[in-house]
C-alpha cells in the first residue's frame, strides 16, 4: 500500500491555489477537495478578539476560512499578554480588532479579514450578523452573549460559544439546524454582580488556548459537514484535573424565541428561569423546618476554603450520584457563580422530578 504522499495530493489540488498550504488538511477523507472549497466560502464572525478569539483566529486563519469579521472594540493591554497570544508588547494600546486583521493577514493572505473595532450593541448587532454564515463567540461579558444569542436565533445563523472561568472551560453549538440555543442554557442573564470576570476571578493562560481550539474545531466541523457538532451538548473541560465531561441539555419553548425588527430592536416577553433562591429565602426554610438537601457542586478544595453547609458533590460527579438523590422532593444546588449549579439543575430535571433550585454562595456567607 502506498503511502499518503504528495503525488496524490497535487492531483487534487491542480485547481486550486496554494496547494501546500493546506496539504495535511485535505488529504483527510472528511475534507477533501469539498470541504476546502467549503472552507473557502465560508463567512465567520468572531466577537471578541481576547483570550478564546486569538487561538480561534489563529486555526480559522490557517485553515483557510475565506473571509473572517473580527468584532472587538477593546484595546490590548500588558494584562493581555499572559493568554491573548496574538498579540506583544509593542501592541499595548492598539485597538485589538485591527491589530489581529494585520497579523492574520500575515499567517493567512489568501483570507478576507474584516475589523469591526466597534462595541457590539443593539444598534449594530443584526446588520453584521446577518452578513455572515456562522457566528463565534468568545467575548466575555453577559450583555453581549445574550445580544449575539438573540440576534442569531432571530436570523437562524449557528452561534459557536466558549466561555472560561478560573480552569473551568465551556464549548458548545448553539442555535444548529433547530437545536437549542443560550438561553435554553440560561433563561436570563445574571446580576452584574453574580460573575467575577478574568480580572476579578483569574485564570490560567493555558486554558482559553485549549477552549478557543475547541470552538475553532466546532468551526471547521460545522463549514465541512463532518463529525459530531456539539449541538445540545455542553462540553465542560477541568484544567485542574484534565477531565472533560459532555452533558446533554434541550431547548426552551420555542413561542419564546426572539425576534429582531428592522432597526435590530428585541421585542420580547420575558422568560421563565431556573428556580433561584436567595441566602435569606434559604434560611427562612431552616426556620420553617421545611425539609430540602443543599448540594454544593464546587470542587472539593473550593468547598473546603469556604461553605454554607449541606454536602459536596462537585459537579463533574453528580451523574453517578443522581439514584441517590432521588429520595429528596426538594434539592438546592450552589455554587460561586451560578454556572455550576443551572447546569445541575438542567442535568436533575433530566432524570428526576424533584423541586431544584439554585443558590450562588460567597466567602462572607460562610457559616
């Protein structure tokens, strides 16, 4: 049998320009000639050029995605540096959408780079989405998630979304050929003061390198048509541990799903969310002897720095635990900032009728 080799890929590639460059790639069955036409065609967006967007970029790019919009109105800063590694020191204070377009173009000067060194609002949100096939997200706020979430639900386009959080990472597909969407995840956003960004909560630098890789890998999938997309399915990864988990979640009504009008204004009813309690609700139940079972789904060592009670089942054990828990009728799942415990939460109502409800905890509420 002979091997793979370059006389067989340059008959494929007589057509087409800069063979070399995408050699390894098309030699795979699952792209082919096919999927780097594909690829070629391909119009993404990616919103927010930081931590998840650089290495996205970077394999989107090498790829040879045909054209890429690159959304971010924030500028680099030297506290960039230690995970946004498309950019330097000679950087700092550049708008990072246009920078990383010059950089790009120099990995990649076959690809059609786009800066929209903006801040993406409701104003804007629909005309750029509507220009492009598929959407990723990597920005790092909750405004704009929930933005770019109703816009491509009410203009049908596939979101990638990656989120990171401390050595947690999130990858899924939302919004696919009729699959869920965010807010099938969470129904309504937070308080500002729920979820700690990077600068407030830290994060290891390797960690959006491994979760950015992921999302452009969704990408790339998803242009080609080959593999299995992570439509409805949240993958979680553990820095800490290296596990990685995949949990399965359904979509919301669908009478619920946004609409976007012509000036790009949401005109919605609002949503139901998940069941969340609030400390003093919690001890009022103590009081009224009213039986629950609080689950902490922290890690371990999270638990242990600090607590309100009830008992430790970090998330990533909790299917195992499900049989268990099916004696209790009402069960609270906590953790630091709420992601953790709607996740649970979504996993319980899966597999068991109880009443569940969510709890976020802080150090001052340690008893």
């Amino acid at each position: 049998m002979k091997p793979f080799g370059k006389i067989g890929t340059t008959v494929w590639f007589k057509e087409m320009e800069n063979q070399k460059r995408y050699d390894r790639q098309v030699i795979l069955p699952e792209i082919g000639l096919d999927g780097q036409q594909k690829l070629k065609n391909a119009r993404v967006l990616v919103i927010g050029a930081g931590g998840l967007g650089c290495p996205l970029l970077l394999y989107l790019a090498a790829a040879g995605i045909g054209h890429m919009g690159i959304a971010d109105h924030d500028v680099v800063d030297e506290s960039n540096l230690q995970r946004q590694i498309l950019y330097q020191m000679a950087d700092i204070g550049g708008l990072k959408a246009e920078i990383a377009v010059n950089k790009l173009g120099l990995l990649n000067p076959d690809v059609d780079f786009r800066a929209y060194p903006f801040k993406l609002g409701m104003e804007n949100a629909a005309e750029l989405i509507a220009v492009y096939d598929l959407i990723i997200d990597g920005s790092d706020n909750f405004p704009t998630r929930y933005l770019v979430n109703d816009t491509c639900v009410a203009l049908n386009k596939t979101l990638v979304f990656g989120s990171i959080f401390r050595f947690e990472g999130q990858v899924t597909v939302f919004n696919h050929k009729g699959g869920p969407d965010y807010r099938s995840l969470y129904p309504e956003p937070p308080a500002a003061t729920e979820m700690p960004n990077c600068a407030e909560a830290g994060v290891i630098g390797t960690l959006p390198g491994i979760t950015g890789t992921l999302m452009a890998n969704e990408a790339i999938k998803i242009i080609c048509g080959f593999g299995e997309v992570l439509s409805g399915k949240l993958l979680l990864f553990n820095a800490l541990n290296n596990e990685m988990q995949v949990f399965g979640f359904g979509s919301h009504n669908v009478q619920n799903r946004r609409a976007v009008g012509q000036k790009g204004k949401m005109d919605v009813p609002a949503l139901p969310g998940p069941h969340e309690i609030s400390p003093g609700q919690l001890a009022e139940w103590k009081n009224e002897n009213i039986a629950y079972q609080l689950i902490d789904v922290r890690e371990a060592y999270e638990y242990e720095e600090y607590h309100i009670g009830g008992i430790n089942i970090p998330l990533y054990e909790l299917s195992q635990h499900i049989p268990a828990l099916l004696q209790y009728e009402k069960i609270v799942f906590c953790c630091a900032s709420g992601t953790r415990s709607k996740i649970a939460l979504n996993l319980m109502k899966n597999n068991h009728k109880a009443e569940c409800y969510t709890l976020i905890v802080s150090a001052n509420q340690q008893t």
